[in-house]
C-alpha cells in the first residue's frame, strides 16, 4: 500500500530538483559572475556565489509555490489544468529561446581580482539574483507544466520544494567545477556556447513536454493505474 505513496514522493523530488536546474542554468548576471570568481578566485568563491543565487531562488520558489497554491482550488477541473500546463510548455519555449539568443555578457557584472570575504561574495550574489523577480516567471512556468503544485498533498509538496535549492546546488557545484578543470581554456565564447547549449535544451524539452501535454502522453501514474 506504501508503494504508490513512494512513486508520489520520488516524483516531486525528480521535479523539484529539475526546476531547480532549470532556474539556475541559464547564464544571466549572477552566472557569468560565478565563472568570474572562479576563474579570479578560485572554484570555491564560485560555489559561495551559486549558494547566494540559490537562497534567492528558494525565496521566489516559495513565493510562487504559495500564491499558485491558492489559486489550484478553481483549477481542478481537467479542462483548466490541461490549459495551465500548456501555458507553462509555451512559457518554457519562449524562455529557452530568449536564452539561446541571449548574450549575457551585455550586462555581466565583472568581479575584480580582490576575493573578499566568503559572506561578501555569498551577499552580493544573493542581491545580484534578488533584484531580477522575472525569475517568478520561469517558476509559474515550471511549476504550471510539472503540475508542482497540489495542495491536497502537503508531504509531497514540502520534500519537492527542499529539493528545488538542492538541484540548484547540483548546478552551480557542477559549473563550478567544470570551470576550474578548463580553465586555462575557457573565454567569452565558452560562455555564449554553454548558454546556446542551455536554451537548446529547454527549447527540446519543451516542445517534447508541449507535444505529450497536448496528445495525452504526458501524465503522472495514479494509484489505481499502479494497481491494475
């Protein structure tokens, strides 16, 4: 009987850690000031940045998650929630678009040789990542395609939400690494190539998400299609 409850559980946390990668790899302001710091600073400097862009995105993930929360009580009708997830796919395409034509270094912030202290690296990437709430977007879109949100199920949701911040430390511990092992190799064009590769990989994803929202084929297992 237990069995169900687990697949619901694995779920959100697949979800949740996938949300929080998609917020974090495009490479905005905060991005191109973590691989600054790492190659200026070093690799650690670089993680401290993500942490401060991660603590950001976990404030706007539960904004979001909290307001759409009141507002899933009228959207239970199968009709309406088809809708929301397919405005989440289109969402999703546009973003990834945007970023695959995006050049970010445009308005990078440039981090300067002196490292400063840990906490002054975390603070100004946490302000950096703060002061952009277009981020909400990308979250109502997530959450609107990944039907992240279902109050009905307070448990789920709360591990799912631990597990957004998780994958965005996933990321930035992987860029950041990524980054020191190259970095005798790395330039401007490094960056515009890892953003290109980002928005490709959303754009695919959301069309293939889009497809299987519209034709049916992308739905979660229930409990009584585990039982038959």
């Amino acid at each position: 009987m237990q069995f169900p409850i687990q697949l619901d559980i694995l779920d959100f946390i697949f979800k949740g850690l996938l949300i929080g990668i998609i917020a974090s790899a495009p490479m905005g302001p905060v991005g191109i000031l973590c691989i600054q710091r790492t190659l200026n600073k070093g690799r650690w400097y670089g993680f401290v940045t993500g942490i401060g862009a991660a603590v950001s995105d976990t404030i706007y993930a539960l904004i979001v998650g909290l307001g759409m929360s009141f507002i899933m009580g009228p959207l239970e009708n199968p009709t309406y929630k088809l809708i929301l997830q397919i405005s989440g796919s289109v969402l999703l395409l546009l973003f990834g678009i945007y970023c695959f034509r995006s050049d970010p270094m445009k308005k990078a912030h440039k981090s300067g040789k002196e490292k400063g202290s840990i906490f002054h690296n975390g603070l100004t990437a946490f302000l950096v990542t703060f002061s952009n709430p277009l981020i909400i977007f990308l979250f109502v879109a997530t959450y609107a395609q990944f039907a992240f949100v279902q109050p009905d199920r307070p448990l789920e949701m709360i591990i799912g939400f631990a597990c957004v911040p998780a994958g965005a430390l996933l990321w930035w511990y992987g860029l950041t690494w990524l980054i020191d092992k190259i970095r005798g190799k790395f330039d401007v064009n490094g960056v515009l190539i890892i953003n290109k590769v980002i928005g490709s990989v959303v754009i695919l994803f959301s069309i293939i998400i889009l497809l299987g929202t519209v034709f049916n084929l992308y739905h979660l297992p229930t409990v009584d299609g585990l039982m038959d």
